[in-house]
C-alpha cells in the first residue's frame, strides 16, 4: 500500500514530466533518430534554472513573506490581496507569488476564503503575463523570439491591465467578516535578503538581456558556497522543458506544417492549454508558427478556465483543499472547484472576447 501511494502521489506531481518523457520517446522512435536542440534553447533552461534558484532564495531569506504579512493588516484586505498577486507575479513568477499570498490568505480569520483564493489565482495568471519573466512560457516565447522587452509588454499590456481592472472592482466588492485575532506570527528576514535581492536584479538584467545570459551563473555559485537551501527547485518542470522543446521538434519533423493566421495560433494554443497546461502549448506551437503575439495572448489566457490550464491553477487550488479544513469534505470540495471552474471559464471567455475585440474582429 505505501509503494502503491508513492506511484500515486508520483503520478499526481510529476505527471507533467511522465507525459513529456513518454512523447519524447514516442516521437523519437517514430522519426528514427533524436532531435537536435539550439543554443537558444538551451538558454532558455539556463535562465529558468537561474531564475527559480534566485526566486527561491528570496523566498527562503524570509523577505517575501515579511512584506506579503503587512497586506492582512488594516481595511480592503481582498482588494490588497489580489493586487498584490497581481503585482508580485510579475516579478517572482505566478507560482511562487501564490505560494506566498495562498497561505497567508488561508490564515485569515475570514470569510469567502474560497472566493479570495479564486481571485487570486486569476490576478496571478492576468499579471504574470505582463512580464517575459512573469511565467516559464513567456520566458521562452520572449527568449525564443528574441522580442524587444518593451514590444513585449506593450503587447501584453491591453490583456493584463483590462483584468487588473476588473479583479480590482470584484475584490473591492467582496465583503468579508473578521473578528480581528487574524495576526500571523511576524517572520525574520535573513540576512541573505539583501544578497540575493541583488542576484535577483542581475537574473532580471540577464533576461532583459542588459547582462549576458551566463551573468546568471554567479546565482549558482553563491547557492553552491553558501545556500543550497536555495537549489531546491522544481528540477521536474526543467526536465519537461527539456523533453518538450524534442517532442515539439519531433512533431514539427512528422507533421511537417505551419500554422499561419493569428486567429488559429491563439485559438489553438489557448485551448489546447486547457488539457496540456499553457507551458507545453507554447513549447509545442512555437515550432509551428512565427506569429509570437498571437501564441503569446494564447497561452496565456489558456491559463485562465481548467484546473490544467497552468501550474499556478494547480498550486491555488490544491493549497486551498489541503489546508483549509472544511473544504477536505466532499461537499465543499465539490463546490469550491465548480467555482474555480466557472470563474476560470468567465475570465477565459472574456479574455477571448477582448483578443478578437482588438484584433477588429478578424477570426
């Protein structure tokens, strides 16, 4: 039985890594040889590896969760949440901006937790599009590409501002009762704060590509010298990377094809991201096009609607089950992921809406 639970438990984590290891080998019998990987890609995983690894340490030194604790403090703590989300998965990622502001959330003597969680999880996906660094599938677009930071943002602006809007006006009307005992325990902040505060700068400046890619690398040192607390990453999701940047070129070599018309590209990714997640959308229909934009807007409004549809869905979601006690019954759990799922869908609807209203309607 507990071998049983550890294939289970296995299966249910790193079932992304299962399915991308089996289309790698898969495709690769089918086309007779292994795929070729370029510098570019490799570069990718570099500065994914870097990036989790400083995002990490920050998170470790205590200063993340130190400035997330003064949010629960004072009037409008939903609004101040969700802006917050929004706002730090720009910068340390949606994923880890939810596995600090969840939990923080969930020791809340509030309630319509279930409602603030939601909102979150929308307002991490809505902000971590703005940034190339925000999410792993922007990273790689933007670093695949080779697109202008500022041409980046200016493309995503229209769809992240327009949800910062909106989640600003649901959260501002989301009334919440507490009984004023919801203090959390104020935390220390190492003194490697400042350190990797500054590692962190120069991941940014590498991915902005003001620093060269391999200005990345003092990150590892320092985590090998002095914290490797800090390379304590999800080296799982690095591995899928790895095997869907083959799948992707295995595919593009049997399918031999090209999507071209902006309106496919972003149909196309934005619902195939709701079984596959948006990650390996992007990874998978960027060997198929060269209309960025249009996979860009795709992926990540394909993080909106199903549980799959990205890993910060999956990290809300399972955060909220496994910590919040009445929604363990079967009941509560039930109605928490219908609304997950209908206000997933609403925001995923709309966000396709708002896509083909500033395309001019051209499908």
């Amino acid at each position: 039985m507990k071998i049983q639970s550890v294939v289970v438990d296995f299966i249910l984590k790193d079932w992304l890594l299962i399915v991308s290891g089996v289309g790698f080998i898969l495709t690769s019998v089918c086309t007779g040889h292994l795929p070729v990987y370029t510098f570019r890609e490799m570069e990718v995983l570099f500065i994914l590896l870097v990036l989790f690894v400083a995002v990490k340490g920050l998170q470790n030194s205590g200063l993340v969760a130190k400035f997330s604790q003064r949010l629960e403090k004072g009037p409008a703590v939903p609004f101040k949440l969700v802006v917050a989300t929004f706002f730090l998965s720009m910068l340390i990622t949606n994923d880890i901006a939810l596995v600090v502001i969840v939990p923080l959330t969930l020791a809340l003597n509030v309630n319509r937790l279930d409602i603030l969680v939601i909102l979150e999880a929308l307002a991490a996906n809505a902000g971590s599009a703005l940034t190339p660094f925000g999410n792993p599938q922007n990273l790689f677009i933007y670093w695949y590409y080779h697109v202008p930071p500022g041409q980046f943002i200016m493309v995503m602006a229209p769809f992240a501002l327009f949800f910062l809007v909106i989640l600003m006006l649901i959260a501002f009307a989301v009334r919440t009762r507490n009984n004023g005992n919801n203090e959390t325990a104020a935390g220390k902040v190492d003194a490697s704060a400042f350190i990797y505060a500054i590692l962190f700068l120069i991941v940014l400046l590498s991915v902005l590509r003001v620093l060269p890619a391999l200005t990345g690398l003092l990150v590892i040192v320092y985590a090998l010298l002095r914290d490797r607390r800090s390379l304590r990453i999800d080296y799982a999701l690095l591995v899928s990377f790895f095997f869907f940047f083959g799948l992707a070129e295995n595919m593009k070599f049997l399918l031999a094809a090209e999507i071209r018309h902006a309106g496919h590209v972003f149909l196309f990714s934005a619902l195939v991201s709701q079984v596959t997640s948006n990650v390996p959308a992007a990874l998978l229909f960027a060997k198929f096009t060269s209309n960025w934009k249009a996979l860009l807007w795709g992926t990540n409004v394909g993080g909106f609607g199903s549980l799959f549809g990205s890993f910060a869905n999956l990290i809300a979601y399972r955060l909220y089950v496994v910590q919040t006690p009445h929604a363990k019954q079967a009941n509560n759990q039930a109605m928490f992921t219908a609304k997950f799922l209908a206000m997933g869908y609403g925001a995923f609807f709309l966000a396709i809406g708002w896509y083909f209203v500033l395309q001019g309607f051209q499908v």
